[in-house]
C-alpha cells in the first residue's frame, strides 16, 4: 500500500502583510487601513514574536461570507 501524502494547500496557512495585499491584490497601505476601519476581521491578524501574519482561513472566510450577501445582507 502506497503511503499518503499530505493534500497541498493552495495557500499557507499564515500570510505576510505584502502576500495578504497581493492575495487581495491590493498595497500594504490598503491592509493597513481595512483593518484599521474593520474591514478586514481583526482576529485575522497575528502577532508572532513581532512579526505580523494574516490567517489565511479567516480571510478566506471573510471573502466567502462577504461576497454571498449583497449590499451586507440588507434588502
């Protein structure tokens, strides 16, 4: 029997600021200031030892909860 391998990940689990604005395609600055006015969920920000790193699963999430509803989710 063959031994299995682990399924790769599209991405990895933690982003850099610059990988999290080019998943976004977007700047640094833009990720900056969507987390500043709570555009971005806050708890997909980590702090590691002083270095920031973004979950990818949370922006993942967010991506997919923001774009099912229109408008928010208002009628």
């Amino acid at each position: 029997m063959a031994a299995s391998r682990p399924v790769q990940q599209p991405f990895p689990p933690l982003l850099t600021k610059k990988q999290t604005a080019e998943f976004y395609a977007t700047t640094t600055r833009t990720i900056d200031r969507w987390l500043l006015h709570g555009v971005l969920p806050t708890d997909a920000k980590v702090v590691i030892g002083g270095s920031v790193r973004f979950r990818t699963a949370v922006l993942l999430a967010h991506i997919d909860g923001s774009t099912s509803e229109p408008n928010g989710g208002e009628a």
